[in-house]
C-alpha cells in the first residue's frame, strides 16, 4: 500500500469537508471533557472517602435535661451512668475496636457550639445545659462502627449513638450523583460525535464517488479504498480528543487546584491524576472515531 498516496488522500478529504472536521471536533472534545470530568469525579470520590473515613467518629450523646428519648426519661445522665457508659468502652468487648476516646462536657460543647456557629440567631439563644455532654470515640476500623453502636445505644443515659460516617454518605450520594449525570451526559454526546464521524465520512466519499469508482475499476484493494477515510475519521478524533485532556487538565490546574484547594480543606485531585486521564481520553477518542468511520464507509462501498 502507498502510504503517500493515502495520506494525500485524507487530507484532501479533510480540506473538502472542513465545517463537518469542526463539528466532529467539536462535539469529540465537549463529550470526552464530561468523560474526563466524570472520571477526575469518580477519583475525587475516592480519595475523600479515603481521608473522611479514617476521620469519622462515633458520637455517643447523654441525655440532658430537655431530653425526650426513651432512655432519658431519668432526665439528665447522672455521674454514675457516665462512668458506666465509660467502663463500656474500656472493657474487653469494645477496647479492640476502639483507637482513643475523649469526653465533652457541656461548657466545651457549648464553646465549640459558639465557635461553629458564631454570628448566628442560634448562637445568642443556645446555653450550655441544652447541649449534649459527648464521648466522641475514634475507631480502629471505622467500617466496625455498627458494634459500638449496639453496645451503647441501650444503656441508660444515652440518648443517643450515631455514626459520622452516615453525613458522609450522603454527601457522597449527592457527588455520585453528579458523576453518573456527566457520564449520561458524555454517553449522549459520543453517539452525538458517533453519527456525525459517520455521516462525515459518507458525504466526503459520496463527494469523491466518480474517484471511487476509478478506484474499483483499476483493481485498488478495499483496504486501500477505506483507509483515507478511516485516517479522516482519526484525525478528527485525535483532535478532540486531545482538545479535552488539555480541557481536563486546565480545569484541574486552574480551577480545582487554584481555586478550590485554596479556600477548602479537602484532599482534591491533583495534575498526576488529570494526565492518568488523558491517555484514557485520546483512546476513547480515537476507537470512537475509528469505528464510525470504518462503519460508515464500509457501509457506503456496499450499496
């Protein structure tokens, strides 16, 4: 095969049907930058769950004196229920599980209430004897969670146990969420790009048809036939494509790590994880664009 010879080709097919190039471009870079944005979503997940995880507590409240739980019906824990509720934690059954544990009384619930809270109505209202005295337990495993609670939630004096970990869970919900929205969004848009390499490669060989047919009658291979066509296709994906891993990549430089590291105490992704995702990107680009095309003009050669 001349090699030469297919490349002229292809790029005189490109020149022919350069506003159909763009669009394929185009709609190739908006759909694979929602892939790209739905994959660093899908890392920053991850990584959060990873830091937050490790980091949620166990929040054993006592009752108090405005308590209307079930198990403070006594009113207020007495010192006797928070020492037994304490030698819980330190005994033999629950000590495994725990890593360390720190008790707050009402005065430093109530300073720590202020300090939250500072500059709203609730702050002015709120005294300390309405807030919950705490154990807040740190656990080896945060996943074993689920013993602590069966353990303390029956004693006496405890309003309540609740796990941090079920906030975060919703939290994640909501960003799991946005991700599989990018992704049904990127779907759309790669059968969107799908149809238009198609439909690109259909009109460059009906515009070069006669040639086509010169092709057929000189004894040139379908191979040799298809090829240009299929180049065209590439190359146009090859350019979204890499459109959008320089999209993904400025977002995360730009914005994420220069706009929102700066203001948020989070752990978010870094460049290292936008450039494992280009990679990802230029190959989606270039089998989408490889196939329709291949598709496409396989499809035309036979009617």
């Amino acid at each position: 095969m001349r090699f030469g010879l297919v490349l002229a080709e292809a790029g005189n097919g490109l020149r022919r049907n350069i506003t159909m190039v763009v669009s394929v471009v185009l709609v190739t870079f908006i759909s694979l930058t929602f892939v790209g944005t739905a994959a660093l979503l899908q890392l920053q997940i991850a990584q959060m769950k990873n830091y937050w995880y490790d980091r949620a507590q166990v929040a054993v409240y006592l009752c108090t004196s405005v308590s209307t739980a079930a198990g403070c019906v006594d009113g207020e824990a007495t010192p006797e229920q928070k020492d037994a509720i304490e030698a819980q934690l330190t005994s033999d059954t629950l000590a495994p599980f725990i890593d360390e544990y720190y008790f707050e009384d009402h005065q430093q619930a109530y300073e720590n209430f202020q300090e939250q809270f500072a500059g709203t109505p609730a702050a002015d209202y709120v005294t300390p004897e309405v807030l919950n005295e705490t154990f807040w337990v740190n656990l080896v495993d945060p996943s074993q969670s689920d013993v602590l609670v069966e353990a303390l939630a029956g004693l006496a004096g405890v309003e309540q146990v609740v796990d941090q970990r079920r906030y975060l869970d919703q939290i994640f919900d909501v960003l799991n969420a946005a991700s599989y929205t990018a992704i049904a969004i990127a779907a759309i848009m790669l059968v969107a790009a799908a149809l238009l390499i198609a439909t690109t490669i259909r009109l460059s060989a009906f515009s070069r048809r006669r040639e086509l047919g010169i092709m057929r009658l000189v004894g040139a291979s379908n191979r040799f036939i298809q090829t240009p066509f299929i180049l065209e296709g590439v190359f146009a994906g090859l350019i979204g494509s890499v459109l959008a891993g320089g999209a993904v990549v400025a977002i995360v430089h730009f914005f994420v790590q220069g706009y929102l590291a700066d203001r948020l105490s989070f752990t978010f992704v870094d460049l290292g994880d936008a450039l494992l995702v280009v990679p990802l990107l230029i190959v989606v680009g270039v089998l989408l664009a490889a196939l329709s095309a291949g598709i496409a003009i396989r499809r035309y050669l036979r009617v």
